[in-house]
C-alpha cells in the first residue's frame, strides 16, 4: 500500500480541497471509497472509525478528504454549504484517480455521513452507493432542535470545538493572538457545564459572538432557512437513486434520523439496509453503555457474531462496486436489529414494524401508571417549574460534552426532584417487547404564555434502579390556565421490559443543557434574557386523559404441546 498526502483537487469555482489517498500495491483497478469530513483527515481518535489503511488492504483506493476551509484545504469553512457541490466534483476527480476502477462510494458517520447525502443528491454519475452511519434526516429534529426546543448539549461544545481550526487560521500569522484566543475559547469549553452551557440568550449564544466562530443552532436554521436546508435529508431520499447501508444507534442524538432516512428510502423503492444496535454517537466496541452492559455481541466487534461491522460494510460495498467480483459476499438482512432487554440481534424486513400495536399507557391517580383507562373525578397533578433550577439532562440518546454521557443510567436523582412527575406501573407479569416510535399525549396547563413538556420512558428493574430507555421535549405556545393537548415525539427504541420489571414514566418541564430551558416568559429565544416559574398542571381523568402510546410487539404464539 501507498499513501499520497494533500493531493489536491481543483473544485468548479477554483477552491482547491486535499485528501490522503491509500493506493494498493497489487492487483486494481480498484473501487473507490470516499470520505469528507471538517475534522482533519489525520485526526487518531476517528482513524479506527475511518480504518483506510485495513480497507486498503482489502483491495480498495481509499480517499479521504478535509471538506472546505477544513485542516490542509482551502476556501472559507461555513458549515454545510458546499457539501453537494464539492461532493458531486470530488466524486468525479476521486473516480478518475490512478488506479480506480471508475466506481465510488462513501463512508463515514455524522458530518461525514450527511457529506454522503449531500454528494448523493448531487447525483455524480461515478457515485454507486453510500454508506452513512449515525447521521440526521431532518436537521431541526436531533441536530438544531428537538420538538421546538434547541439542542443546546450539541450544537455549543461542536461550535467551540470546530473553532479551533477558525481560530488557527486566522491568527496563522500572530503566535501570541493564536495562543491568547486559543485560552480563551479553551476556558469556555473547559467550563461549559457550570457557565457556557447557562448563558443567555440560549436562542443567539453569546459564544459565538465571543469568538467570532460561526453560529450554530435552531434560531439562526429558522432565520436562515436556505443554510438549515443544505444539510437537510428529509425529503429527498427519493432522489437519491443509490444503494445505502444506514447504521445507527438507540441511544444516538441521531437516531431516528437513520431510521426516517432508511424508511424514506425503502419507501420510494430504492435498495437500503438498516442496522441498528444498543450504541451511542461515538460507537461501542464493547458492548457497555451508561451503565448496563448488553453483552459482547452487542458491539461493533461481533454484531451478534456476524462478524466485524467494518468487515460486513467493505462486504457489501464489493457488491455494488465490484459487481462482477467472483468471491460470494455476505448478505446484510434489510434490517438487523439489536433489542435491549433481551440482548439479542433480530432480523427484520421491514421498518417500522407492521405488526406492531399502538398500546395505550395511562398516567392515573396515585403516582400509576396502567393499561386501564383514567375514572372521572381522578385530580391533576402538579409541579413547578423554575428555570433557574432545571431539571439536569442524566443519560438518553445525547451527544454533549463529556459531564454528561449518553446511554441508559440511574435516573434516582431526576426522579427525587419535586418538579419531575413520576407515574408507575405494577410489576410485568410477562415480557413486553416496545420496538417502534414511542409518543406521548399530555392533557396539560401552565400559568406562562410558554413552557416545555419533557416526557422519559423508564425500565425499572426488580431492585429499584430506574433507567431511561427514550425521552423526547415539545415547546409549546399556551392560553395560561387551559388544558390542551400536547404531544411528545419520544423517538424510537426496540426494548422488552422483562417480567418483574416495571414501565416508569417521568413528566417535567426542562433537561437542561441538553435542550435550553424554556424562560416561560414569552420572549424569542434569540432576546430572552429573564425568567420566571411556571405552574404546570397535568390532567389525567376520563374526560382529560394523558397517555403515552407504546408500539407493542406481540409476543410469539407458543406451540401446542
């Protein structure tokens, strides 16, 4: 194998991006594998993610590419403007690169799995398949915003983060005004959680300005929806006329991104796979997240001893880039599940299931959560809401900075708080499997003219320990002291809640940072500086009901003896 460092290519408006590219020494031509990401080609803790040095050594040219004003290429970095122009001339220029074989396709997670939407849907005729893993659909549900609220945990610390190289760049010439806005930036992600993280307004955060970094987040994509929408997946699979293995994991800030962008897929009839295990956004190699460990072959490693994931992907790339290949290749399922609980992978053909059943979960009198519905005269509950004391964001399908990691974790100090709701069922008597999107339909009422509504669906084991398996938040516009009905996206999971296990679900107002706190003031979230409590109010009687809606599997028919 040969590496070629910073080869450039020249793209339509002159702009001049560089990628290392890993050449076999034997064989070829070779089929083409291509990445873009704006986090630097030669970064260590994403060259076990990108592996090209083992794909190139299973016979593939491998490419990988700093995405424009990124590390060793050129041009002015906004993120996602360029990404389907330079994607389709990169494409072009990697298949006609020495050695290839005129097919290309493209790998990687997050940024660089939308890169592979983004060239996709520039439709270069080169392009074969992609392959994207953990990565959004609709940028306002998981990367700006969730439910209206903004994805805070997010969208500050990777501003902050990718303002280093900005910052590199514009001091290149000036070491002691490098190294002065460097401490400075630093400080700020240093103390995100105690100070960055709190900072007003969370709607146009005072960071940006601070250092001069570009501004990320749900206000600036609802004022400039032309940016929002160069990243925006949802919609248009169906223009992307190309094979696509989409890869995520239930507790990823992206979740259910990769299942809308495989659905839409296979919906407007094009060839798409799932795969979907018990991971974070950083992947598992081992089989342990927050802090239930699902077993070895839940991770990356094994996949349920199919083999290695990085193994299955370059087998199933060979057959859309090298169709002609004679070695058989292994044959990914349409969709390969992982269910918690249980702890074992599934095949599945379909997603979402069909023979799921939308079941009906009530809050009741009492603290109770049953299958049975609410009686007339049982009373609201209520709590306070303070934002100047939120709700603290413990686990979930998060990607934030390090204080608060993703994945299932104890939620006893969320559960003591007296602002947090908490509704219980009786012990399961028999295991019951939720695989499918899990929504929630609060009756509810606040004094402010808007607030939030927090939903978390919990697993409560035999000893007590109570932990979350989805949540989701709806910002809500409200006639202070009318009920109304607000709905809750909690997103999707696939989890059996064993016999003797208890279902929890808890009903608050904030998780704060991950979603900035609602000021209950009416004020946009761009100016609102100020706060106040709100009283919240939940209904739960046979005229008012609240409920959260499970997609339920049924369990298989025992046989006959």
């Amino acid at each position: 194998m040969t590496i070629e460092h910073d080869v450039p290519a020249t793209m339509r408006d002159g702009v001049v991006l560089r990628a290392d590219v890993y050449r076999p020494t034997t064989g070829g031509p070779w089929p083409v594998l291509l990445t873009r990401l704006p986090y630097g080609k030669n970064l260590p803790m994403l060259a076990a993610l990108m592996d090209p040095v083992g794909k190139a050594r299973r016979g593939f040219l491998v490419v990988v590419q700093d995405t424009r004003g990124r590390s060793a290429s050129d041009g002015e970095w906004e993120p996602w403007t360029s990404e389907m122009d330079d994607g389709y001339d990169t494409v072009r220029w990697a298949a006609a690169l020495p050695g290839s074989n005129g097919s290309v396709g493209m790998f990687g997670a997050s940024y660089f799995g939308n890169t592979q939407w983004m060239a996709a849907l520039a439709k270069p005729p080169e392009l074969k398949a992609i392959s994207p893993m953990v990565t959004w659909s609709e940028p306002d549900d998981g990367l700006f915003a969730r439910g209206g609220a903004q994805e805070l945990g997010i969208t500050v610390p990777w501003s902050l983060t990718q303002g280093v190289d900005t910052l590199m760049r514009r001091h290149a010439d000036d070491r002691m005004a490098l190294g002065q806005a460097l401490m400075a930036l630093v400080g700020d992600l240093d103390a995100i959680a105690n100070t960055t993280y709190w900072e007003l307004p969370a709607g146009h955060h005072p960071v940006y300005e601070r250092h001069g970094i570009a501004e990320l987040g749900y206000e600036r994509s609802r004022r400039e929806p032309e940016w929002s929408a160069s990243c925006r997946v949802a919609g248009r699979q169906a223009e992307v006329d190309l094979p696509s293995l989409n890869t995520g994991g239930w507790y990823d800030i992206f979740c259910q991104g990769t299942l809308d962008n495989y659905a839409a897929a296979r919906a407007a009839g094009r060839p798409a796979k799932l795969i979907m295990g018990p991971w974070s956004h950083t992947g598992n190699a081992t089989g342990y997240l927050g802090d239930v460990n699902f077993g070895m072959a839940a991770s990356t490693e094994l996949l349920g001893f199919r083999g290695r994931f990085a193994d299955q992907e370059l087998g199933w790339f060979r057959q859309w880039l090298t169709p002609d290949a004679e070695s058989p290749q292994p044959e990914l399922p349409p969709v390969l599940l992982f269910v918690m609980g249980t702890n074992q992978w599934r095949e599945e053909q379909e997603w979402p299931l069909s023979r799921a059943v939308d079941t009906d979960l009530f809050l009741r009198a009492g603290d109770r959560l049953a299958f049975d519905a609410p009686e007339a005269g049982e009373e609201a509950d209520a709590f306070t809401y303070d934002p100047a004391d939120p709700v603290p964001t413990v686990g979930g399908a998060l990607l934030m900075s390090n204080e608060f990691p993703p994945g299932p974790l104890d939620q006893a100090r969320v559960e003591a708080r007296p602002d947090v709701l908490v509704y219980t069922t009786d012990p399961l008597t028999e295991d019951l499997e939720v695989t499918g999107r899990v929504r929630a339909h609060l009756t509810a009422a606040t004094d402010a003219p808007t607030t939030d509504w927090v939903v978390r669906l919990c697993d409560v084991d035999p000893g007590g320990v109570s932990r979350n398996v989805v949540d989701g938040i709806v910002r809500a516009v409200a006639t202070p002291g009318e009920f109304t009905e607000q709905v809750v996206d909690l997103w999707s999971t696939s989890h059996v809640f064993r016999a003797r296990h208890r279902l929890r679900v808890h009903v608050t107002s904030s998780s704060f940072p991950r979603w900035d706190r609602n000021l209950n003031t009416g004020e946009p979230s761009d100016q609102g500086t100020r706060s106040r409590p709100a009283h919240q109010s939940i209904a739960h009687d046979s005229a008012r009901p609240s409920r959260i809606v499970l997609p339920v599997v049924p369990a298989p028919a025992k046989e006959q003896a």
